[in-house]
C-alpha cells in the first residue's frame, strides 16, 4: 500500500523539477541588470516571434545603425571661368589641380524593411591644395605695380575644405546573394542636403616679364583672404554589403563608389584682378566603410509594451546594464569665439626702418574671424551607475584658417593709406577628465527610450597657431602699389580648459541595447591666447608685431551628433569572477571572428637626413641671386595620428587587419637663416633672411599581423594581454604650400622691410610603408565579450622624400626653383596610443 504514495510522491518531485526548469528557462529570457533590486514583475519582458537562424536575407528586420566610411576622394572642377562683372582682358585657366586627401562619412540611421532605410550622414574632406596652371593677364587696369601695361602671366593656389551634412536614403535588392556563411546585397543611395567649402590661405604669383632696357623683370606674390560659399547638394551611393547570413548580424563591411556634386565656386579671389568661379564642383571618392546594425525588439516595460505612440515614463536602472564600458565618438562644427582681443600689427622696425605718421599704430580692430571646422571628441569611460558615469575625453579640431578685420592706416608715405591684415591656421588639441550625469528616468516612446545628460570636464589644451602672416598693401597715392607680408612663427600655447556638455541619449528600450545615439551641444573654454609675433620669438627675422596679438578668453560652441556603445563589465552566471591569476586566452578569446578597432595618438616626427639649398636657380627671368643656404633641420606642429583597421581573428593569438592610416596636415619649417648680401631688382647690399615654408599630410594603406600572448593575466573581472605587430603597405606623403621666403632690408627700401616669396610646386611621394607597434589590450573576462581597450605604442616609418623645389618639377611658367632641391632620406614618426576593438 505504500508503493501509491511513494509513486505520487516522485511524480509530485518530477512536476516540480519540470516547473522549475521551465521557470529557469523563462528568467534566462529575461535581460535584467545586475545589481537591481527591483521587483521581477517591474523588470522588461521580451515578446518572442519565431524567428530562423538563418535566412536568405539578413537585413530583413528593422534596426538602428551607424555607419563609418573612407576613400580618397577625386575632384573635378567643370568649366573655371571669371566672373562677367569684371573687366575683360583675363585668360582665365582652363582646370584647377588638387592633392589626393580623404573624405570622411559619418552616418547614423534606421533601417525599416530588407530594402529600405535612411540616415543622416555627415561628410569633411580637409586639407586640400589647389592650384591654377598660368593664365594670362592682359590688362594692369586694377592693379598699380608699375605705370604702364603689360601682359602678365599668374599662379593661383589656396586650401580647400568641403562639408556637408545630407538626408539620405538607401534602396537594396529584398533578397541578398549567399555564399556559404556569407551573404552580400546590392544598395543604392541617394542623399540631398547642404553643402559649403571654405577657402583660406589663398596666394596668387604674378609673373611680370623683362622689358628690354626699360624693366628686369618680377616674380610678385600676393595673399587673398578666406571665404566660405554655401550650396545645395545632392549624391549618388552605390555599391554592395557583405555579412554573416545568420539573423540580425551586427557587423558588416560595404564597398562602393559615391558621386557627389558640390554646387559652383563663386568669387574665388585672383591676383587682386578679377574673381574666378567653376559653374560645378563634383567628385567621385571609391570606398571602404564600416556599418554596426542594432536591432530593434519589443520589450513589455511595467505591462506595458514597448511598441507604442503613447508616451511613459520607466526607471534608467530598468534598461541599462551597469557597471559597463562605454566609447563614444561624437563631431560637430566648431563655432569659436575669441573675447577682448588686443594686437598692434604694425611691425617692430630694425635699426634701417624709419617711421613716418601714425604708421606704428594699426590696432586690431573688433575680434579674429574664424571659419566653422569640425570638432571631433574620442572618449572611453565608465558608468557606475544608471544616473552617473566618468571618462578620458580626446578632442581635436582640424587646422582652422582665421582672419582679423583689415585696418587702415597712414602710410610711411604721406600720400598713401597701409591695409593690414593678419591671418593664420589654428588646431586645437585637448585631454580632459569628464563627469557625465544622466536622468533617472528614461521617456518611452515607439520602441525607443529618451533621456536628458549633463557632462561637465576639465583637463589641459594646447592650441597650435600656424602659417601667420600679417599682409599690407599700399592704397591711394599716385605711386605705384606694392603687395608686402610679414611672416609670423609658429606658436603652441598650452591652457588649463574646461567644458560642459548638454544633450538628448536615445537608445531601444531594452536592457540589452548596447548602442546609444546622443544630440548635443558643448561649451569648451580653451584658454588664453598669448603673445603671437612677439618680437623674441621671431628668430633671426628681428621683425615682430608693434605688440603681440593676445585674447583674454578663447571658446567655442559645438552642436554635435554621437555614437555610443555600452559593454557590460559583470562576468556571466557561468563564470566565476577571478581576482587575480592567468588564463589562457583560448578561454577568453573566440577564434574566427571580425574585427575592427580605431586607435588615436600624437604623431612625433622625425627627419633623418636632410639635404637641400634655398638659394633660387639664377634662370633668366629671375629678379635676383643669392648665397647659399644649406637645410639641417625642420621644425613641425605635433597633429594626431588615426588608424583605422578592419580584420579577420584566426586564432585567440593570432590576427591580420588592413589598416589605413591618416595623419593631417601639419606646418612645417625651417629655422630662419641669416644669409650674405645679395641682389634685389638693381638694389645693392640687401640682407637675406631666409626661411623655408610648408604642410605635410601622411597617408598609408598597409596589411597588419598581430601576435598576442597565450596567458592573459586576470585580475578580478578583467584580462590583459601583451601583443606586437608588424605590417607593411604603401603610403604617401603630401608637401604641399611650400615657399622661400626672404626677408630684405637696405637704405635704399624706403620702408625698410620687404619679403619676397617664392612657391614651389607640390610634391607627392608614394613610399613603402613600415610599422611595428606593441602595446597590451584589456578586456572583460568572459568568452562574449565583444569591447576591448588598447594602449601602446607604435613607430611608423613613411619613406624618403625628393624633389621638393627641383626646376624639372615647377609650375609652367614659373621662375622659382631651389638650387638643390630637398631631400630627406628617412621620415618617421613615433606615436603613443589609445583605441578600442569591437569583436564581432
């Protein structure tokens, strides 16, 4: 009789066990934070749909994504012509020519459906020199150089920076191609939106030829000022995606091509003569990017589905995994300002100047007027808790062309007016601390959760003050007309900075979403300005500013978008936490899988043998002669290095990636050298002080073999590992704005000052590229994690350099080349990093 309930006693047990399985299967569904105490029936639940493993598309379901992408970017300038309000007699040129740099895109959007979706994309291509073949003028109507006519021969060159920001909308095939594990899918992209190019640092050379027993000839080189020409804009996007085929894969990589049509050129200033303009502007830029896709799910939040028009509010701790990992990238443009500016442009004279007038005061008037470049912040942090988190900021903004308003004032001769002009290049650089505080409570909306932050960061900048130059013409007066610049070092300034940083997160109302997408604006206080064109700091020019150029308060306004992703930091219910020990890397890293990383850092260069005289070729033409000035070493600007690298993991010890490097424009110079006497026009006993001027951008595409240490060492939640790579590739480097510049002085100049300048032709060398780089990488210790932090180090050797200022290698038409022209044997560059890895 006892057998019954024994019986019923064990299928009871068995109920129970089952029950509870089911229950445990049903709390594993469940996304719930750690270290939450709410109540389980307050904690989101997900509604299920069956969904395949696999299928023919993997795009097919609605999700946020961001997209990062990068080619060289071809220009095409249609139909240069000058424009009908100015006087006949100008043979205009018939094409500008362009150094080849980069176009970056930066893209967030939503995908609705396998075939459609849309974003808003943002684009910067920075760092462009363009220059005119020779063109011919007729006519002196506008320009008094000398009393009588002549047909005159011209160079235009000036920096070019393109941005625009685009709605877009893409179109796919519904079904993708599968290949294995892998499926591609065919796209086209359409995008409209506005457009505006800033021009800045714009010269023109006016080639003035001999007249037989009345004139010698000249070679005069003048500045224009910056300009910034708005349009509307439309491109064309195509090309194909390739990914993982199982479902909602987060990771692919797209290849493609996209025509961009910029709008015209209008009034680009032109040897103070006439002002040209190119009825299009467009360009074709092939590409590699970069796409993370964040599906969109339905989670039910307090009883309440996700899936709703109808607004609610839910707790923050309810939809974010804390403690995490999180990186941000967010770019903006830069609105600077700069507060109680005071300066005297007039320079400090050398014992031959001699003043006259009012001519030693020429006070800057209102403010520097800076063009609108972007910002861009690299951050990594930490959230602590749903409402507060801290992080490492790295901000950076591109060399930015600022000019002050011009002045007037009474000439050395009492029949004429002086205009001066100061304008320059600045980059800023900064490292802060940042505090980030965020709502509470989180707004739920259609799927999608908003909430308010609050980020407040202070740290150290130094701003890089480059390419100075104070530009002064002769107005009025029945003498002749003469273009004239002082040349102003470079200068760094280094600053205590502080920001606040004010916006919208919006994130999936799921616990598990790992992206965020951030609207802000952001207020930084970059410091003082000090003391550009103080006299000590002149080298051997002796020519300094009347007083040097200061503002109480620099300061910008950065209305931004962002990226940012979460990666938890609490191990697994399976895994046990370590305190301290090794592991193999087996355990903690999965094998076959991709990768991408992007890692920043300053870029220290270095010139290993230089060879090179700045003495200018005695041609026929040549206005003058001089002695011989031999190059022994450069000074530069310290710029950040990025290297951005996608790559295939075949072992937890062993990777390959393709890395493209790319480290922006930086001004380059000589030390100023104190040469002997030489001739000038039919002008004895000048004294030439002599400076060579120029940008070098660096850019290589190079194949990257990385080897880490078998053990990682744990230590409580976390692993690090050692690793070193090698890799070799092409690259090239671009010295572009290159020029001698003389600084003359005689009794006989009755200003006492004269520079004359001679450009040189830009030079692209395409070298092998070599780089070691070693360092370590942190990750969490869980065999999932997808984030990993890397710190290291890496030496980059980028070739040699030659040609620079050869005659066979000018403009056409041109009198200017160096008697040996400049060489450099080795260019390499050492650069401490940090960067982040996403594994996918």
């Amino acid at each position: 009789m006892r057998i019954i309930p024994n019986c019923l006693k064990i299928l009871f047990c068995f109920c129970m066990i089952n029950s509870f399985c089911l229950f445990a299967d049903d709390i594993k569904t469940l996304e719930i934070p750690s270290k939450i105490s709410a109540a389980l029936s307050d904690q989101p639940q997900k509604e299920y749909s069956t969904q395949p493993p696999c299928q023919s598309n993997p795009f097919a379901s609605p999700a946020l994504f961001s997209e990062f992408n990068v080619g060289p970017n071809f220009l095409t300038f249609y139909k240069v012509g000058f424009n009908k309000s100015r006087p006949g007699g100008v043979t205009p040129p018939q094409n500008f020519k362009h150094n080849l740099t980069p176009i970056f895109e930066y893209l967030v959007g939503y995908r609705l459906n396998s075939w459609f979706k849309f974003g808003l994309s943002y684009q910067n291509q920075s760092g462009i020199t363009v220059y005119s073949p020779a063109f011919t003028i007729n006519t002196l109507a506008d320009v008094r150089i000398i009393n009588f006519q002549l047909d005159l021969r011209s160079l235009e060159t000036f920096n070019l920076d393109i941005d625009a920001l685009m709605a877009k909308l893409y179109f796919s095939i519904p079904d993708a191609f599968r290949m294995g594990p892998i499926a591609s899918n065919f796209f086209l992209g359409l995008g409209v939106g506005a457009s505006w190019q800033t021009y800045s640092m714009g010269s023109f050379t006016l080639r003035i030829p001999p007249i037989l027993g009345v004139f010698p000839g000249l070679q005069v080189q003048g500045f224009t000022g910056h300009r910034t020409v708005a349009n509307a804009s439309f491109m064309v996007d195509a090309g194909f995606k390739t990914t993982s085929c199982r479902f909602n894969p987060p990771f692919s990589i797209s290849l493609g091509c996209k025509f961009n049509y910029w709008g015209q050129m209008r009034n680009i200033p032109c040897a103070d003569i006439v002002t040209l303009k190119v009825k299009k502007l467009y360009s074709f830029a092939p590409y590699l990017g970069c796409t993370w896709n964040f599906p969109v799910e339905t989670y039910v939040i307090k009883k309440r589905s996700t899936d709703t028009w109808r607004l609610f509010i839910a707790k923050n701790a309810l939809l974010q995994a804390n403690p995490s990992v999180t990186a941000e990238i967010n770019i903006g443009p830069s609105f600077t300002r700069f507060s109680r500016v005071k300066g005297n442009m007039m320079p400090v004279p050398p014992i031959l100047f001699q003043f006259s007038g009012n001519s030693e005061t020429a006070p800057l008037k209102g403010s520097l007027n800076p063009s609108y470049f972007p910002l861009i912040e690299y951050a990594i942090g930490y959230q602590l808790f749903p409402w507060f988190k801290t992080g490492i900021s790295y901000q950076y903004q591109t060399p930015t062309p600022v000019r002050s308003e011009d002045v007037f004032t009474l000439g050395i001769r009492s029949d004429t007016l002086e205009k001066l002009t100061y304008i320059s290049y600045f980059s800023i650089n900064a490292l802060m601390l940042k505090l980030g505080f965020e709502f509470p409570y989180a707004a739920i909306i259609k799927k999608m959760a908003i909430n308010p932050y609050l980020s407040a960061g202070c740290g150290a900048s130094w701003q890089s003050w480059t390419s100075g130059q104070v530009l002064r013409e002769d107005t009025g007066g029945s003498t002749p007309a003469r273009l004239t610049l002082l040349q102003i070092r470079d200068k760094n300034i280094a600053n205590a900075s502080w920001m606040i940083d004010l916006g919208l997160k919006l994130k999936n109302a799921t616990p598990d979403f790992l992206f965020s997408i951030l609207f802000g604006c952001k207020y930084n206080q970059w410091g003082q300005v000090r003391n550009i064109g103080k006299t000590s700091e002149q080298d051997n020019f002796g020519k300094g500013l009347f007083r040097p150029i200061k503002a109480r308060i620099m300061y910008s306004f950065t209305p931004y978008i962002a990226m940012q992703w979460n990666f938890p930091t609490t191990p697994f219910s399976y895994q046990k936490a370590s305190s301290f020990g090794f592991r193999s890397s087996s355990k903690i890293e999965k094998r076959n899988r991709l990768f991408t990383s992007l890692n920043i850092g300053p870029g220290f260069l270095f010139f290993h043998n230089i060879r090179g005289n700045l003495t200018i070729e005695p041609v026929s033409e040549a206005p003058y002669v001089g002695n011989a000035t031999d190059l022994d070493n450069l000074r530069y600007n310290v710029a950040p290095l990025f290297d951005y690298s996608i790559g295939y993991r075949f072992h937890h010890a062993f990777n390959f990636a393709l890395s493209y490097l790319y480290q922006p424009k930086m001004s380059v110079s000589s030390k100023v050298f104190q040469g002997d006497p030489i001739v000038f026009l039919l002008l004895p006993n000048n004294v030439s002080n002599t400076e060579f001027r120029t940008s070098l951008s660096l850019n290589a595409l190079i194949g990257k073999v990385t080897l880490e240490t078998p053990f990682a060492l744990l230590i409580r939640n976390w692993a690090s590992s050692l690793y070193a790579g090698w890799g070799g590739g092409v690259g090239w480097q671009t010295w572009s704005n290159s020029y001698v510049i003389r600084a003359l002085s005689d009794s006989q100049i009755s200003d006492g000052y004269l520079n004359v300048i001679d450009p040189l032709k830009e030079v692209i060398m395409s070298n092998f590229v070599f780089q070691c780089d070693a360092g370590f990488r942190i990750r969490n210790n869980s065999f999932m994690e997808a984030f990993s932090l890397q710190i290291g180090c890496k030496y980059t050797q980028w070739g040699g350099l030659s040609r620079l200022g050869s005659a066979q290698n000018q403009f056409v038409d041109s009198t200017a080349a160096i008697q040996t022209p400049i060489r450099i044997q080795v260019v390499g560059s050492v650069t401490p990093y940090i960067g982040f890895q996403w594994n996918f």
